[in-house]
C-alpha cells in the first residue's frame, strides 16, 4: 500500500507508515477500499466514518491507470459504504496545490468550502 500511495497519491501524511496502515485496517477494514485492473492494485480511497461524519482519503489511481472510471468507482463504493452506515454528507481532504485533483473531485460533485480550515496538532515527535 506505502509503495503504491508513493507512485500514485500526491503529498504523504504522518500515517503513512506500515503501523498507520494496520491500525486503520484493524481498527475499520471496510474502510479501505481497493480497486484492482489485471490482477494488479489500480487505485485506493479511505472512506472513514466516525459515526458523525464522513471522511475521505487517498483517493489514488495508478497513473497507468489513470482516465479509465477507477477513481469514480472508488468513489461511488465509499459513498455507497457512508450511506449504509447513516452517513449524510463526504468530505474530502485535497491538496491547495494539486489542481488535477480539484478537477476530479469537481467532476465527482464535490465542491471546495472555503469557509473552512484545517487545524492540526501532532501527537507524537
């Protein structure tokens, strides 16, 4: 997954390490979800929902596979995990810089609210 997100996500995140990934995985495995071409891992999205509110992250596809209606089917899944579980509304955390992810969000419906800002504090060094 760590390698795959390194070819095929922008930016990294402090969870991005073997431990992060198994929490996540142990804590909620329905919440990565995986799309695979050819026997080969095409794309991944984290749809994380804390009971409140809908979360999602990573959304990746494979450059090789890029155009192909991979990240639109991610999408579709973890919306389709977050109403099932009562959810009632996606947010999603993008990159200020990558504007090829602000076009496919748009694309999927999704719209920037600029109101809003990221607050953040980490918890270890």
């Amino acid at each position: 997954m760590l390698a795959f997100w390194k070819v095929a996500a922008e930016g990294t995140s402090i969870s991005d390490d073997r431990g992060g990934v198994e929490r996540l995985v142990a804590r909620d495995p329905e919440a990565l979800v995986l799309a695979e071409r050819d026997g080969e891992l095409a794309g991944t999205v984290i749809a994380g929902f804390d009971g409140w509110r809908c979360h999602l992250y990573r959304l990746a596809v494979h450059p090789d596979h890029r155009r192909r209606g991979i990240a639109s089917a991610l999408l579709a899944a973890a919306e389709e995990r977050f109403v099932r579980l009562g959810g009632r509304r996606a947010d999603a955390m993008v990159l200020t810089r990558n504007a090829t992810a602000h076009a496919a969000w748009g694309a999927a419906g999704y719209a920037a609210e600029e109101q809003w800002r990221r607050w953040v504090k980490p918890l270890t060094d």
